[in-house]
C-alpha cells in the first residue's frame, strides 16, 4: 500500500470546502460591489479581493492558518487598492468636469 501525497489528502478529505465557499460568497458580494460602481462610471475590480477576502476566512474554519493570514491579508490589502483606485477615477471625473 502506498502514502497519500498532501494534495491526494485534501481531495479525500474535502480539504477546502470553507476556503472555496467563502471565495465564491466574496466574489459574489465584491461583484455587487463592481456592478455599483460601474453605474457611476467607474471601472473597478472589487470581486478578486473580496474572493481573497472570503477564502482566509473559510480557510481559518478549516484550520489552515498560513493560508488564511495570507490570504485574509492579501484580500485586504486589495480592497484597500480598490478604494484608492476608486477614490482616483472620481477625482479624475471631477477635474475634467470642473
């Protein structure tokens, strides 16, 4: 009989079920969000962060740790782009409107 190999494993066991849920729960909302701001004519990516975002936090439910800061950290460091960038495609609206 033979060892598993980690990635064997975690398809045996249904190792990332949480991650993968909570990424396509985040996508789903930074979607909503991209829908928003494209009516204001802005063009943003709010749906892979938010992904990132969501997958830390199934990740910390299956006790993946490493995954999960990383990602989590990842996922807010991207949002926080999002609104920079956001926050520069306005400004750049109002300065060629003004």
């Amino acid at each position: 009989m033979r060892e598993l190999n980690h990635q064997e494993i975690e398809s045996v066991s249904g190792a990332g079920f949480f991650a993968d849920l909570g990424k396509s729960i985040g996508a789903a909302i930074g979607n909503i969000v991209d829908s928003g701001t494209a009516v204001g004519g802005l063009t943003t990516d709010a749906t892979t962060p938010a992904g990132q975002l969501g997958s830390g936090i199934g990740s910390l439910l299956e006790l993946d740790f490493v995954t999960a800061i990383s990602n989590i950290g990842a996922g807010i460091v991207g949002i926080v782009n999002f609104g920079i960038n956001a926050i520069s495609q306005i400004k750049d609206k109002n300065a060629t409107t003004a």
